[in-house]
C-alpha cells in the first residue's frame, strides 16, 4: 500500500476529534463546580463530547473501510 497523504490526514484528524471528546468528558467534573446550577451547559458539555467522539469514530472507519474510488493503474 502506497503511502497517501490524505488518509493520513484523515486518520489522524479521527484521531484528534476522539481525543478532545474524551478530553472534554474528563474535564467536565472540574467544570460542574464552576458552574453548579446550569442543567442545560452541563447536558450540552457532555453532548458536544459524545459528537465528537462519535465524529471521529465514524471518520477512522470510513478512512479504514472505504474503498479507492479511482483504479490505480500498473503503467
């Protein structure tokens, strides 16, 4: 397999969304002191990370399992 810049790219920007979803999830019980009585920031907190998270799975697995579009040629 060829190298491609690309799906590089792709893979590790997956990897960068998974990685502040789940920096957000950790840092949300530092947040909820700071802001105790606000339910819905809270909900949206935990609801962006989940996005993000989600995002990012579904970027690796299309990176991981898509097929190339354009045959490559053996000439």
């Amino acid at each position: 397999m060829a190298f491609d810049r690309r799906r590089l790219g792709q893979v590790i920007w997956g990897l960068l969304l998974i990685a502040m979803g789940v920096v957000l999830c950790v840092t949300e019980p530092y947040a909820l002191r700071m802001s105790p009585d606000s339910p819905f920031l809270n909900f949206a907190r935990y609801f962006i990370a989940v996005l993000l998270i989600g995002g990012g799975a579904i970027k690796l697995y299309k990176s991981h399992f898509s097929k190339d579009k354009e045959p490559h040629s053996d000439g």
